[in-house]
C-alpha cells in the first residue's frame, strides 16, 4: 500500500481512495509504483510526497 500526498485529485485517473491527505494505492508489486508515476507526472500533476504505508493489521497477523 502506497501514499501519494498530491495538491490535485488523483481519483479522476487512479483507483484508489483517499485516507486523510493521502490517495491510497494498493499495489501488486512495487514494480508498478513506476507506470502509476508516470501517469501521474505526463498530466503535470505535482507530487509532494510518496510513501509505503504499511496496514498495522498484518503486523499483528505475522
């Protein structure tokens, strides 16, 4: 699971939600993060911020 803190909408050209001010992207594999980037950056959208997020509830699984 990745965060991209971002001024504009991701939703329009991602699937994904938003969780606070980070649009939340859960990836397959991390090779992916590139193309979503890409995408994001041929649109002139500014990125702030990307960061893994890791969800507490695997931790607690392993």
């Amino acid at each position: 699971m990745i965060g991209i803190r971002s001024p504009q909408n991701l939703s329009d050209i991602l699937d994904g939600y938003y969780e606070g001010e980070y649009f939340m992207i859960k990836l397959n594999d991390p090779s992916e993060l590139n193309n979503i980037l890409k995408r994001i950056l041929e649109r002139g959208i500014v990125v702030y911020e990307v960061k893994e997020l890791k969800n507490p509830l695997e931790d607690l699984l392993r």
